[in-house]
C-alpha cells in the first residue's frame, strides 16, 4: 500500500496545501487542497474519497476536482462520510448555489458523484484493503481512519483533541505501522488548542501513552508559519515515538 501525501498543513501560502493524501492510485482520504498536485490522469483514476469531516480544509478538492473530469468519468466518484458530513456537502457545497450538483448530473440515472454513509465503526473493504471508520473528538462530527492493507496497517487521526475512541480503536489492531496524527498548534496556544478540539504537542502527548503500538508518527495540520516550533515542542514532548512532520509529496509504502 503506498500513501502519498498531497497536503497535510492546517491551512494555504507558499508551497503549503491542507489535507489530502493518496492511497495507492485510487483513494483519497480528505481532498483539500493537496488535491491540486494531481494531473488529470491521475485525478480520473480515483474512485473513491474517504473524508474525515466537513471543515473547507478537508475537502475544498472535491468540487473542483470533479467539475475537471466531468466530462471523462464513466462511473462515479464515491464520498464516503459521516451523515453529518454529507449533509453539510449536500446543503452548502452541492446546493446549486456554491456549486452544481452532480450528484445528479449529467443526470440522475448516470451521475457523477455518489455518497454513500459511513457510520463511525463501520468500515468499507475495496480490494485488499480494508479502511475503518473511527469516531474523535473534534468541534464538528468528525473521524479518523485505520486502513488495513496486503503489507501492513496506516492510521490517520483527522482534526481532533484529547480522546480515548480513537487510541482504544488503534489498541485493538494486531499491528500498526505507521500513524499520521494532528498537532495544529503549538504549546503557548493550548487555550485556542482545546476551544478548537485540536491537539498541540502537550495533549498529543499525554494522548499517545494511550496506544501500545509503537509506530512512526508524523505530525499534521501544523498552523502556517508554526511548523518549526510544533515540531520542536513534539521532538521534546513526545517520548519513545520516532517523530517528525509530514513532507508534501512525500510517498510511505507499507
């Protein structure tokens, strides 16, 4: 299983693109604007977007990226995500007003997008992978994932703070090889950290003494211009972890 990594920062400037990452060829999980590092060759062979929840950040790709191959999908794109999620797709993104819908363009026999509901601690098997829905703790409802492959176990947090579903769901697989977890802010903006549900490296910390896996954990969603003190703070925080920040571009194989 490959993982490339489109976007991970919590916002835009310079060389910076939010959440997005590529599973093999043919899977996204969220789609900000990472998404835009894709050709068109590559954006027509995903077929499938996992998102984590419903904050512009995570998903701003996905209107764009479909009004590009419209004209070329055969079959539609599928969006999986909480209820919530796709209400708020449907109500504030495909509303006709801010964007077509196509989920029920060219029309509604043959349309161009589809969503479908995954429930927090469902899961949905596509070839030999198997991606897990996981409930955490974040200002909207929110998920992270856990995706079982040939070659091994990948998990991502998505936007959340102090929590135990998402570590006790973690514990409960037999491996886990490699862990891309949220540290949007650093230390001295902790108040902001848990009014936003998110983690800085303090409470990422104190949460990963949770988990009795040990894998290599890199950090996401660090605040533009943040990234060198988050990272420093977690080197320093974080205890009996191999830590770093995320690379765009950068491709894991596991």
């Amino acid at each position: 299983m490959n993982i490339r990594v489109l976007g991970y920062n919590g916002s835009i400037g310079s060389d910076r693109h939010t959440t997005s990452f590529l599973i093999d060829d043919d899977i996204l999980i969220d789609a900000g604007t990472g998404v835009c590092r894709l050709s068109l060759e590559e954006i027509l062979r995903i077929r499938h977007v996992f998102l984590t929840h419903s904050h512009l950040d995570h998903l701003t790709g996905i209107p764009l990226m479909i009004d590009s191959i419209f004209s070329q999908i055969k079959t539609p794109v599928t969006v999986h995500a909480r209820h919530e999620t796709l209400a708020a797709l449907r109500n504030h993104i495909f509303n006709w007003e801010i964007w077509p819908d196509f989920s029920v363009l060219p029309n509604t026999d043959h349309p161009v997008i589809s969503f479908e509901e995954l429930l927090p601690g469902g899961s949905v098997a596509l070839g030999l992978r198997k991606i897990h829905a996981i409930p955490v703790n974040h200002v909207v409802p929110a998920v992270g994932y856990c995706i079982e492959g040939d070659g091994g176990v990948f998990a991502f947090s998505g936007d959340t703070t102090t929590n135990d579903s998402f570590w006790d769901a973690l514990n409960r697989f037999e491996r886990l090889d490699l862990l891309f977890v949220e540290a949007a802010f650093s230390n001295s903006d902790i108040d902001i950290a848990r009014k936003s549900k998110h983690y800085c490296p303090q409470l990422l910390a104190a949460d990963l003494l949770k988990l009795r896996h040990r894998p290599p954990v890199y950090i996401s969603h660090p605040k533009p211009g943040s990234e060198d003190v988050i990272a420093r703070e977690c080197h320093a925080e974080i205890k009996g972890f191999a830590v770093e920040i995320l690379t765009e571009n950068e491709v894991f194989r596991i």
